[in-house]
C-alpha cells in the first residue's frame, strides 16, 4: 500500500475509532480496485423510491468490487434512531463529507440543521465532484421566512436561481413528465455522446421503471448522455405514449461542469433515474459505476465491462412514500444494509 493510500485509508478511519457517528451510518472498507484510498459518501433521504435500498446496494458493490470506501448516511428518526425518511431534519455523520472524494446524493425537500448543511456546502465550495440522482434537484426546502445561512439552497431559490439543484446540477425541481407511478421511461442513449466512457458497456435503449421528469434548463454546455421518452405503462414492452408527449425526449444523464458559491468549478453528474427499482436493469447500474469512476478520475480507465454485479441478494421494494407507522414497526438501522459476508 503507497504512503497516499495509507494517509487516506487512516483519515477515513479515524472518526470511527473516536466513535462520532458510527453507530448511525454504514461503512463499508474498500477491498482491491481502483478506488482504493478513495472514499465516496452516500447521502439518502427521500420518501418514495427507496433510497436507502438503493444507494446501500451501490455502496456495497463499490467497495467490494471497485476498492472505494463507503459510507451511507441515512434519514433517521432522532429519538429512536431508526431510519424513517419522513423525518426531513436529520441526517446523521454528515462530517463524513469532510473527507470525502465524491458525494452521492439522493434526498428530498431536506432543512437541515445548519451545523449539518455546512458539511454539504463545504463539500461543494471545495469544488469537489457530485452525483445527483432524481430527487437531488430539490434535495433542499427551507420553511418560510427560515433565518438559515443556507436558506438560497432551497429549491425555489431566487437569491441563487434555482438553488443546488439548479446551480450544481443543472436543474431543479418542476414536475413530472410521465405519469408518476402509471408511465416508465424508455431511455435512449445521445448519438452524439455513443463514444463517451462512462457508455461503455451500456446499451443504447434501457427500461428505467421510474417516470420521466420535466428538465428544462440544462445550458449547451452540458453533456446529455441520454435522453427519456414516456412508456404508456409499467412494463419493458409497453410501447411509447400516442398523445403530445410521443416524440419529447427529456434529459435523462448529464454532465455538468458547475461553479460553487465560493467560485471553485468541479463535475457533476445528475440522473432521473432513481427507484430502487430501476437498479435491478443492468445497464443502469454500469451507467452509475461508470460515472463514479469518471468523477473520481478514473475515466481513462473505465472497463469494456465494468463489474456490476450485486454483493448480497437485492430485493428493492416498490415505489411510494410510506407511512411512519411502517418505519416505526421496520426498526431499520445502517446495520440493516451492512454486507451479508465479510
């Protein structure tokens, strides 16, 4: 192991040896891979498409197929300390972003405690890479009249357009394109962007379970890799919808070179892909550890084929916001998405 690796390895491992927010996050030490010393923090707090399944499968396989360490912090219910992402204040070990070389986030309508917010917004004025996926758009609401430093991240922002979503992503929230629960998406790769390494391996028409989103405000500048057409139903083989939706093909995998408040730049790559159920499509899953790979600048060595295949048995449950009296009765924790084997 080189010096570097070393540093890196013993800096991600320090908190937990002092014993900050372990017990309310997930770690998962990286094995051999090109992500070794390198470590990406997986941010989860949203109420529909099961996040916590999702990203807790991608930080798995990361670590054990690609040698990144990971983290996944969770929305948790502060009394119980249960994950329950209806609880839109509280995000635990979000210190973790400190030392991270990529934020995955995927959270909704989040106001968090500025102390915790200042993790996040750090990370981004560093210029460091991100990865947006669905709702990371509007992953920020501030209540009316709130006094916070970081109220113009919210979503609706007037102060910084559009906010994180807008500004760092490229977009921010604006509606549903395809019927929410009722109409998939059938996503068709960029000509123009076949070539791209983080399309190796991928094919150029996918079924993505979730609906198309409405993305309106992505400049020239940025890459689209793919684009999403409205399915008439739920299944790979229901065919495109006949009304004035047919032909729109919305933005459905970007890039984005971003300039944080503090004027630094770094990428950032967004999806609106996003229910767990979508991870079990193959090539959804390269498509995302391709662009993991890229953001932590191992583009150049992006496999033919990069290994996605599951760590543990996955079983995403299906979309839609579920009631706290489910999160209560489930007493999920971090440890409830720890790998099965060492």
């Amino acid at each position: 192991m080189t010096l570097h690796r070393l540093i890196a390895l013993l800096a991600w491992m320090l908190p937990l040896a002092v014993g900050t927010a372990a017990d309310s996050t997930l770690t998962i030490e990286g094995k051999a891979g090109l992500g070794q010393g390198q470590h990406i923090v997986f941010v989860t707090g949203e109420e529909y498409y099961r996040s916590e399944e999702g990203m807790s499968m991608f930080a798995k396989l990361m670590a054990r197929h690609h040698g990144f360490n990971c983290t996944v912090l969770f929305a948790t219910d502060p009394a119980s300390g249960h994950i329950n992402p209806n609880r839109n204040k509280n995000i635990p070990g979000l210190a973790a972003l400190d030392r991270a070389d990529l934020m995955v986030i995927f959270a909704r309508f989040r106001e968090l405690p500025d102390a915790d917010m200042k993790h996040i917004v750090d990370y981004v004025n560093a210029g460091k890479p991100v990865l947006g996926i669905r709702n990371a758009t509007h992953a920020f609401r501030y209540s009316p009249g709130s006094s916070s430093a970081y109220r113009s991240w919210d979503f609706q922002s007037k102060e910084w357009r559009g906010g994180f979503g807008q500004q760092i992503l490229g977009d921010t929230w604006i509606a549903h394109y395809g019927k929410f629960q009722k109409e998939a998406t059938l996503v068709h790769v960029n000509p123009e962007q076949r070539g791209h390494p983080v399309l190796r391996g991928v094919g150029d028409k996918l079924f993505c379970h979730t609906d198309v989103n409405s993305v309106e405000r992505l400049t020239a500048d940025e890459v689209v890799l793919f684009r999403g057409q409205v399915l008439s139903g739920l299944k790979p083989a229901d065919p495109p919808v006949t009304d004035q939706r047919k032909d729109v093909r919305m933005p459905f995998a970007w890039f984005k070179t971003y300039t944080a408040p503090s004027g630094r730049q770094g990428r950032s790559f967004t999806t609106t892909a996003g229910a767990s159920l979508d991870w079990l499509n193959e090539d959804l899953r390269r498509m995302m550890v391709n662009a993991m790979l890229s953001l932590t600048g191992h583009e150049k060595e992006i496999p033919e084929r990069t290994d996605v295949s599951f760590v543990d048995d996955y079983q995403p449950r299906p979309t839609g916001a579920l009631a706290d009296s489910v999160w209560t009765a489930e007493k999920l924790t971090p440890a409830s998405f720890a790998p099965k084997s060492k």
